[in-house]
C-alpha cells in the first residue's frame, strides 16, 4: 500500500469516526434509525467520491475495512472486526488449547498495543511491558488488524516461535523480538513483612484460586504481628471480572461493589457480602498503575469508592466488560463490548479506570540499553523498596492514614493516556 493510501485510509477512518460520534451526540436526546442512516450516507457518499476523483484507483475493500476498525478502536480498544473466514479461524481457535506468549492486547494508533504480561513468560522474558505496540506479527503489519486475529497468530503449538515488530515505550524505532509459545503459567499470590507493622501483598494476576491466596497471605501477615496491608494491584491485567467481586468482599463487608450494564443488558448489582468478608477490618492501600486491568480494577474501584481503602500510583488501564461475538448476515462477527462494569460511583471503568487518591509515577525496573538502542530489552528485575516511589508512597500513606501529603496528578500517573508522550505514530511504517 502506498504512503497516500495509508494517508487516506487512516483519514477515512478518523472521518467515518467523527460522523457518527457527531451523530450519537446529536440525537442522544431522540435517536432514530433515521438519523443514523443519514449520517451513514454521508460517509457513502464520500466514499463514492474519493473512488472516483482520488489521484489513483483505492482498494475500497481496504479503506471500509480501515474505517471499520477505526470506528471500532474509537469506542472499544478491545474489539474486534472478523471476516467470514477469520471468525471461523477465532470459534475454531476458542475450542483448542493453543500455546501462547503471555499477553493481553489491545487497539492503540490502529495498531496492537500491549496491556500487560504473564511474569515468566516469553513476552517477560523479553522485557515487553505496557504501551509497548506489535508493529508485525510473523511479518504481518497489525495496521488495522482485528485485535483478536492478532490474539490467534500469536498462539501456536509449544515451543514454536512468533516474530515481532516491536515499538517499545521509551525507543522510537521498531525493534525484532523472538518469542517462543508455551503454557502460561499465572505467579501465586506472594507476601511478605515490610515496616511499622505494615505488610505488602503482591498479586501478579487475579485468576482462579489467587482471591483464596490473598485471605491466606493476609492471615499469615496478621499472625506475624502485621496491623496494616498494602494490596500491590500493579501490572495485574489478567483474570475474570467476577473475581475482581470476590476481592473486594474479602475486605469489605457491605456496600455496592460494582455493577454491569449496557445497552441491551439489564443493570446487575454485585453488593458485599458481610460472610464473605474476613478481612473487613484491617487498613488497606491499593497499589495500581497503568497495567491494573479487568478483575483489579474492578476490586479498586470498590474499595476505593467505598472508603475502605485508598489508592496509590497510576491511573489504571481502563478495560472490564462484558464481550460477545455478534455475527453479520455473511458470516463476519463483530467482537464488543455489550455491557460495561462500573464502579459504585458510577463510573464505566473502561472508560475511566480508577484515578488514585496519591499520584505517583511508576517508573518500574529499567528496560532500557542506552548504549544499544536496537537490543532487545532483558527481562525486568524485581523492583528494590528503595527505588519503589510507589510503593514507598503507600508505606507512608499506611502509617500516616489521610494526614499523608497528596502528590500532584502528573504525566507518569495519567494511565493509558500518558503513554501517548512517548511513541510518536507518525514514526510508524515509514517506507
């Protein structure tokens, strides 16, 4: 595709976009079908236009497949457009048991960003973290690519390898990465005594079995003499949102924890439930930042917007929904969001994420070879207390409680979109 075919599609995207946003606004008050289709024959017309007066002939397949994805990314940066034939690849897919990298993904510039991954796999190993984006799969632009196409071509036999195109958060220019695919194995729930009777519990992911191992992490704690916890929710991306319910009941014994709805799913009420609720009395910090996702920011939310516990860090990532396939009449599917779980302020987390009460950047383990920007990243090293801001943050926020000075919001904490700042999208794909 050429450098002005890129350009158009990407700008027939935007515009398809700002159609029908200008639409949902304007008829927010009395939508109809009718108006929809009026803003829809707008974007027709253009198209019909730029078929027949564009300096060259355009791949119309190719500029409405942009716009589709564009539209898409615009209102779910986790959904997707499948073909007939990818959609029968993804059911395929669902009912096998693939290898995979250790990767949740989502739409960032159109192209496949990472939200976080599994520590011990291959993507960790590598040194991918958040913001990082695939420029390539196996060779494969992810330009527009349906987000869970690219979810299939990375999962594969075991011990088989996937090449990537990789543009990290701090390097500007695209970097070759091998994985190799393998069972993903999620980390236990770990813990251990920090200072001033406070104790620190760390969850990787929050995945089957790993709420149990919180109340039991916690319990040993509080039999070493711990009177204060700080719940570590950094780069915890993986789990279901229902588990994200059963964490926060373990410290909260009455109360709205979240609940979901959309626009064709009645509203469903998750509340506490005071049997559930064995650690309803000792103090809490949450730690989060941008990779807190899905089933954590779930637990955030509530135990923040119930005043049970405050938040230290980054804004989180921003995604906990319910997603179902909706097929088309030529047996294409659309993957979306049909439903959305909010907090109990009432607040889509997808669209908000959980804003914490202490703003602190995480700048993490360093990943960076400044000596060789081209060599791929080692895996990060466990990050030392002494370097921790945030985590030396929540310490004093647990032994001081609210006289605790607050931090300004700053760039690091703004979550998702503070990774905007570090890659410039107009350096992708210049051939």
């Amino acid at each position: 595709m050429t450098s002005r075919l890129k350009l158009l599609v990407v700008t027939t995207s935007t515009l398809l976009v700002v159609l029908l946003l200008l639409g949902a606004a304007a008829g927010s008050g009395a939508s109809s079908p009718d108006d929809a289709y009026r803003h829809l024959s707008v974007y027709t017309e253009v198209l019909s236009r730029i078929k027949s007066e564009y300096v060259e002939e355009p791949d119309i397949k190719n500029v409405t497949l942009g716009a589709m994805n564009g539209m898409l990314e615009a209102i779910d940066p986790f959904a997707s457009y499948l073909s007939a034939d990818q959609y029968k690849q993804y059911v395929k897919s669902q009912d096998s048991r693939k290898a995979g990298v250790g990767m949740v993904l989502s739409r960032r510039f159109g192209y496949v960003g990472v939200v976080d991954v599994v520590p011990g796999s291959s993507a960790w190993k590598a040194g991918l973290t958040t913001g990082d984006m695939l420029e390539s799969i196996n060779g494969v632009g992810t330009r527009d690519m349906p987000l869970a196409y690219a979810e299939m071509l990375l999962m594969g036999d075991a011990n088989t390898n996937v090449e990537l195109s990789v543009l990290r958060v701090r390097k500007p220019d695209p970097q070759k990465v091998t994985l190799t695919r393998g069972a993903i194995k999620y980390p236990s729930v770990t813990s251990r005594v920090l200072q001033d009777g406070v104790g620190l519990i760390q969850v990787p992911a929050l995945v089957e079995g790993r709420v149990k191992e919180v109340q039991q992490q916690a319990e040993s704690l509080q039999k070493q003499g711990v009177k204060k916890v700080i719940l570590d929710l950094r780069n915890s991306g993986f789990g279901k949102p229902e588990l994200g319910v059963d964490l926060a009941n373990l410290f909260l014994d009455k109360g709205l924890i979240t609940y979901v709805q959309g626009q064709k799913t009645a509203r469903q009420d998750f509340k506490a439930d005071p049997s559930h609720a064995p650690l309803k009395s000792i103090p809490l910090v949450i730690l989060s930042n941008r990779g807190t996702a899905n089933a954590a920011e779930i637990a955030a939310a509530a135990l923040l917007d119930n005043k049970r516990a405050e938040v230290v860090g980054e804004r989180s990532y921003g995604d906990a929904a319910v997603r179902k396939a909706v097929t088309l009449d030529d047996g294409s599917a659309v993957l979306l969001a049909v439903a959305k779980y909010y907090s109990p302020a009432g607040k889509a987390i997808q669209d908000t994420g959980v804003t914490p009460t202490y703003a602190v950047n995480d700048l993490g383990p360093s990943t960076d070879d400044d000596d060789d920007p081209s060599t791929p990243a080692p895996a990060p090293e466990p990050r030392k207390d002494s370097s921790d801001e945030i985590l030396k943050k929540a310490i004093e926020v647990s032994v001081q409680g609210t006289t605790a000075q607050k931090s300004p919001l700053t760039e690091g904490a703004a979550g998702p979109q503070g990774l905007q700042e570090h890659v410039n999208p107009l350096t992708i794909n210049k051939k």
